[in-house]
C-alpha cells in the first residue's frame, strides 16, 4: 500500500489526544510532515529507518547492557517521524516550565537554609525528613549565584484533553539532551527538505548554552577557568551523552579517579602535574560524590569533594541535595510553593496525587486500584511502578504489603491517557504513547529552555510507560513557527 | 592531558598495532603454511609461542591444526591476547578517551569492534575462509593507522599514542626476529638461502624493500640490517627508536625536571645500543644476547614512561 493510503487508515486511537489527526483531518502543524510523507513509499520509509540504526549504532549512539563480560550493544530505538508542536503551545510550556524552576530554585535555597515554607506550614516537616535524597550534609553551603537547578529536565505529558501535565520533575541528572540533539541531526539526513521547509526552531545550540552557564559560575575571578564533566565511566549507561557533552564543549571528561583534594581545592592529575578544575559538571549521583561524607565504599567520587564545595573553591552543578526537590512525594506541593514563594498561579497542571501515607487516601487509591499507577517516591527510570489495570492479583499482594509497611516511599496517581503519536512499525503508520521531556538551562542571566526536547515512545502497543530502560525509544521533536 | 587519557591513548595505539602485528604475521603463515615444499615444518609454534600464553603441552596439541591455532588467536578469548580481545580492548580506551579522539577515529574502532563480535567469525574459519577473516581485519587496522594520521590532531595525545604504536612495533619485530633466528640458529652455512628469512620478511612487510635494496648474498647479513638499522624500514628497530625518540622530546618539552632527564637517559642508553652497534660482531653466539639486551631495556623504558606520565588511581 502507498503512504497516502497507510497515513489514511491511520486515525490514532479513540479516547486519546493524538498528536497529528483530529477526527478525519491532519492537524495544521502536520501539514508539512503529511505532505512530504504521502510523496514517499514504504519502501524508502523503510530505507530511511534502516539508514538510521547504521547511522546511531556506527556513532557508538548506544548504551550497553552487560552480562559475564560481554556487553551487548543496543541502539536507543529512534521513530524516524518526528513530533511537532507549535510556538503556542511552545510558549505555554516555556513559561510554565520557567515559573516552576523559578518556585523550585527557591524552595531548595529555603529548605537548606531558613526553612520558612516549613514553618509557614505549607510543607511538612516529617516529608522533608524523611526524604532520603535531603542531604543534612550540604545544609548552609553557599552557592553561586543562588542557582541550585542549572539543569533539569522536567517530563511533560499531554492528557487526553489535549492539556499539558507535569509528569516528574528532574532536577538531579537529568539524561536524554544528546538524543534530542542527535535525534534533529539524524533527522537532517533523512529528510532535509521537510525540516528545511518546515521551519523548525534550532536545538544545536544547547552545548554552547551549557558550557557558557558553567563558565559563569567560576568561584575563582580568573579569566580562563577550567570546566570538567564528572563521568562515573565507560560502563554507565549515558556514557555516550557525557562523552558528546564534553566534546561539544570541549571541556574534560574526568573520572572520580583523575581527581584528587589538596588544601579544599580540586585538582586535575594531568601529564603535566596537578590542574585545579573551578567548576564541575557532575553526571554522578550525590551518594557516590565523596566517599567521606556520603557512600563510603564509593570508588566513583573524590574524597574530600564536599569540604571544597563547601569552601566554595569548586562549584558543582547541579548542586548537591537537589533530589528533595524532585522526590515524588514533595511534587504534590509545588503547586503551593508556586503560591508560596511567587505569589502567582502555577501554568502548568500537575497530575492529581495521593500520598500513600495518609490512611484515608491509602485506602481510597487500594478501592479504585485500577484507574491508578503506584510509583516509588525515589524511584526514576519507570522501576518498581504499578499499572493498576495491568497489575495481576499476585503481583499486587506483593506490592501491597510493600506498601502498607512502608508507606511514604510510594505515591499514587490517576493513570493519565498520554498522547499518542504516528509511529513508524513494521512497515505501518501506528499511534504510540509520548511524553515530553524538555531541558532547560538557569544561569545567572535566567533560564534558557530551548525549543524542543526529547520525545520518549512507548513502543509497545498501548504501553504508557516510555522509559527506555522499559523498552522505550525516542522522536525528534520540533516546535515550528 | 589528563594522565587518565594519555594512558587510554597509549594503549588504544598499542592494542591497534598489535593486532596489526598479529594478523600479519597470521596470514603469512597462513599462506606460507598451504605451500607443499615450505622451508619450515607446517607447526604454528612460533606464531603461537609469541601470541598466545598457553601451556606448551596443549601448544603442541594443536600445533598442526590450522584452524584450532587461528581461532586461538583470533576469537578464543581465554587468550588475552587474541583479535577479539585486543580489539575489544582497544575499544575500551578508545571509548574511556572518546572526547579526545576523533570521531572518525572512534567511529573507525567501533566498527572493527562489530566486526569481530559477529559470531559468523567462527564459521568462516571452520570452512577454510581463514583468509576471508582476517584480510577484512588487516585493511580495517591499516584504515585505522590512515585516519589517525589524517585526522587527528598533533597534540599532547598524538605524542602519547605514537610512543604506544611505535613501542610496540619495536617490541614486535625484535619478537618476530628474534623467534626467527630461534629456529634458523642463524645457519652462516645457508648463508646463500634467502628462503628461510622470506617468511620474516613477508611478516613485516619488508620483503620487496629487501630484494629492492640488498644486492650482496649474505643475507644473514643483509637481514639483520633491515631488521635492525635500516633507516628506511618502518619497522626496524632503529625506525621505531628515532619515532620513539621524536614523540619523548615533544611530550616532555622544555620541562625537564630530574624524572624527566632520569627518563631521556633511560631512552638515550638504549638508543645508542642499537645505533652504536657493530654489525659485523653479531653472530650466532652473540645475537640472541643483543636481542635480549634491547627488549629489557625497551621494557624497562616503557615502564618508566607508564610511571611517570600515567600514574593515576
């Protein structure tokens, strides 16, 4: 069958937002993208996907499973039709996405100093205690420029309403911003005249972005300060993205081992002697940064990291304890700390959510299981959920005891109908759920968000969970003017 | 540079070249084995002795059997130093110092890495495509040494990883010869027969230079001085050394501190070994000493260069 007849049985499933068809038309940003799809057959579609994995697995695009000591290389999978928003809807998200890092930035600076949303009461204070990712540790260090969230990744998704939702706040170490980045240049080779025609707002420049904020926050007044990403090695997962970081900033990409403290000041092991490195972008998780004041048995940190960071000789982004901020259960309050700290009302809608530790609501969420998903509270990457429509009944006695005995590691949510958008499968054009993860940058000059993000797929029919480590793949993502 | 790099570039170069070594001197024995009246028993001893750790007893088991030799050096992985973990490692480094090569350069390593992870490998070397195998694997290492050089930058780290490759090919070639003489016992009574050094020659790429350059008959001689002197041979050891000796200058600049000189005397006593040498004094007494000589005080200088630029962890 040609395209135009696929792309015309291709209608998107009933009872969900799907982000290319309205009923029986193409939505107007698709226009473009309709058009140049209808003059192709499947054959070079199929051409045109098979050119992509030669294009990400040659490029070492992958991340490696490993088992015994062979790793297996997989490619993170890549849907070679992209996902297009408009500026409106762009500007609706950026502003939204821009007030919530403003309201969160403060919180953090509150929460490790005063404390005044806690005795305004607005936030519990057991919450905040009983948060394993507060860190008591880097209570009063001072940072600079008072910017915790240099860089987050905050997921969106769109509800059936066509609404959009904050899903989960990241604000630790967010991943994925090579894909985006790889995803619009691979999309450049295969389809250069629609993304030529189409308009589509530039991403590339996020690298440079980046490496100016991380200049920026030089304790030291030196004109030429030195910048490292902090990488936990060649076996992590997102190896890739720190390597294509570092190299698009041309800063060093160090291991905990290349690192060492003198004095409270942090220094390179060069072949030419010691370095000191002034700022560290960090891609390793605060339990692992130093052995003496978090995991002793951490081989990926540098003893004494804290105690400089304290000091103030280093800056680290992001900075330490951020994870209080994006736990699952503080979420339920940002809309306040919107209120609280700005005095305006949030932009963007969270999704409903119940904390699990309050019995009432307990049981409510365990009588209407199946209209919810259960998630850990410091849990990413789609680990240790429960779909309550998928849930089977052994599996949820399981989790239910799990639940019931310690309650304020999970929280509950409605199941969200996602967005579904037209993927290329097999040969066919079929709607699979999206989310959207957008990445905004906050420096001294303000936060920069640029248009675009990474698109997750979940590509398993009717699956609603995108995380690529469950079986998701990713979209290149345009905002069109 | 971090030292972490130089170290990962060191060994990325020295990985590469060693697989270049291996694969050669393979398939000239490969080919060399198929000839009926080979000068040299069908064994795959030698090739195996420098190549593989493995116990002699189970050498000799398999020493007539081509295609159990070459997956031992090509695919076995309990042998550290066959294709696949060379490459696998050589992949290692590349991907530990990935922002510092380029990515030409990593994206020439990766594909070598799918190449020799494909299980069909084993296939083809049970049905006597042992040749199929490994010409893909040699064009791929002499594409790798074409890119590096065309691509990447004359920094800190070209310096560190040609002191990897041109290290290695020292050591390589003093192995080869040296393995060579082993069993020829430097015969002066086949003096006359060029046919006993063609396999080493044919090893080291060296054989056209050889019969375009020498014009005497003596060529225990003649060998002995492409092997070791020859200027013009880039795999000679004096080649090698004056590489070696050109990337050392460079990497330590004019920051000579006492480790530094401790270092550039190391090298210079080496050198003068072999540029100093008195050909004619080599026999069949004296060469193996000479050779043993050089290989432990090359040994000995890499582990001064490991030690003072590489320390880390």
């Amino acid at each position: 069958m040609d395209p135009q007849g696929l792309l015309d049985i291709y209608t998107g499933d009933p009872g969900f937002w799907d982000e290319m068809r309205i009923g029986s038309e193409f939505r107007e940003p698709y226009r473009n993208v309709v058009h140049a799809l209808k003059l192709l057959d499947v054959q070079s579609l199929q051409q045109k996907e098979k050119l992509a994995s030669e294009l990400f697995m040659n490029q070492g695009i992958t991340f490696t499973v490993y088992n015994d000591d062979a790793g297996i290389e997989r490619i993170f999978p890549f849907d070679i039709i992209p996902r297009v928003l408009t500026g409106d809807e762009w500007k609706i998200i950026e502003d939204g996405l821009k007030q919530r890092l403003k309201a969160l930035n403060l919180f953090l600076k509150d929460v490790y100093s005063e404390q005044q949303i806690i005795q305004d009461k607005i936030i519990p204070a057991e919450l905040i205690a009983s948060c394993p990712h507060y860190m008591r540790e880097v209570a009063g260090i001072q940072v600079a420029h008072d910017i915790y969230i240099h860089i987050s990744g905050i997921d969106l998704i769109r509800g059936d309403n066509g609404i959009f939702y904050v899903l989960e706040d990241n604000l630790r170490t967010p991943s994925g911003v090579s894909y985006m980045l790889e995803n619009r240049e691979i999309t450049k080779r295969l389809f250069p005249e629609l993304v030529a025609s189409s308009r589509v707002r530039r991403v590339s420049n996020y690298p440079l972005l980046l490496h100016e904020i991380l200049l920026s926050l030089s304790p030291a007044q030196i004109s030429n300060p030195n910048v490292a990403l902090l990488t936990p090695g060649i076996y992590n997962s997102a190896y890739y993205e720190h390597t294509f970081l570092a190299r698009q900033m041309g800063i060093p990409l160090v291991e905990g081992r290349d690192l060492v403290v003198d004095n409270h000041k942090v220094y390179m092991k060069t072949t030419q002697g010691l370095e000191q490195v002034h700022v560290i972008y960090r891609r390793v998780d605060d339990d692992f940064l130093d052995p003496l004041i978090f995991r002793p048995d951490s081989a990926l940190g540098v003893p004494g990291l804290i105690a400089a960071y304290r000091k103030g000789t280093v800056a680290i982004v992001n900075a330490v304890g951020n994870g209080v901020a994006d736990d699952k259960a503080i979420y339920a309050f940002v809309p306040a700390m919107i209120r609280y700290y700005l005095n305006e009302e949030p932009l963007l809608p969270n999704v409903e959510t119940y904390e699990m530790s309050n019995p009432d609501t307990r049981q409510y969420v365990f009588d209407n299981l199946s209209r919810m998903v259960i998630k850990r509270t410091n849990q990413s990457g789609g680990y240790g959920m429960v779909m309550g429509n998928k849930v089977t009944e052994e599996e949820w006695s399981k989790a239910k005891k799990e639940i019931e005995s310690d309650p304020r590691s999970f929280i509950a949510q409605p199941i969200i109908n996602l967005s579904t958008a037209p993927c290329f499968i097999d040969g066919k054009f079929e709607g699979r759920h999206v989310d959207l993860r957008p990445y905004a940058l906050c420096g001294p000059s303000g936060i920069q968000i640029v248009p675009g993000g990474l698109t997750r797929v979940a590509l398993r029919k009717g699956s609603l969970i995108v995380n690529s480590s469950q079986g998701g793949g990713s979209k290149d993502t345009w905002v069109i003017d | 540079m971090l030292s972490r790099i130089a170290d990962s570039l060191f060994w990325l170069n020295r990985y590469m070249e060693r697989a270049d070594g291996m694969l050669r001197l393979a398939a000239t024995h490969y080919i060399f084995s198929l000839d009926k009246d080979a000068i040299r028993s069908m064994t795959w001893m030698p090739v195996m002795e420098i190549f593989t750790d493995s116990e002699e007893e189970y050498l000799k088991s398999i020493e007539n059997n081509t295609e159990a030799c070459l997956k031992r050096l090509l695919i076995d992985t309990t042998n550290t130093n066959c294709l696949k973990t060379l490459v696998n490692r050589a992949r290692e480094n590349a991907r530990g110092a990935q922002d510092h090569i380029t990515k030409e350069v990593w994206e020439e390593v990766n594909q070598m890495y799918h190449l020799v992870n494909q299980p069909a490998l084993q296939q083809k070397i049970d049905s006597f495509l042992s040749l199929e195998v490994m010409e893909p694997f040699i064009k791929h290492t002499v594409m790798y040494a074409g890119i590096t050089d065309i691509t990447m930058p004359r920094g800190t780290g070209w310096c560190f990883m040609n002191l990897g490759k041109y290290i290695e090919r020292c050591l390589q070639t003093i192995a080869f010869a040296e393995k060579q003489l082993e069993l020829t016992n430097f015969r002066e009574a086949d003096t006359n027969d060029l046919l006993q050094w063609k396999y080493l020659l044919f090893s080291l790429s060296g054989y056209e230079l050889h019969v375009k350059t020498y014009r005497s008959s003596n060529h225990n001689y003649n060998v002995l001085h492409q092997v070791l002197i020859n200027e013009n041979f880039p795999r000679s050891v004096t080649y090698s050394l004056q590489r070696i000796e050109h990337y050392l200058n460079k990497v330590i600049g004019n920051n000579i501190s006492e480790e530094r000189s401790a270092l550039l005397r190391c090298f210079g006593r080496l050198f003068s070994k072999v540029r100093y040498m008195e050909l004619d004094s080599l026999n069949k007494d004296t060469v193996p000493a000479f050779f043993e000589d050089i290989k432990t005080d090359l040994v000995d200088f890499n582990q001064k260069v490991v030690q003072h630029f590489f320390s880390y962890s």
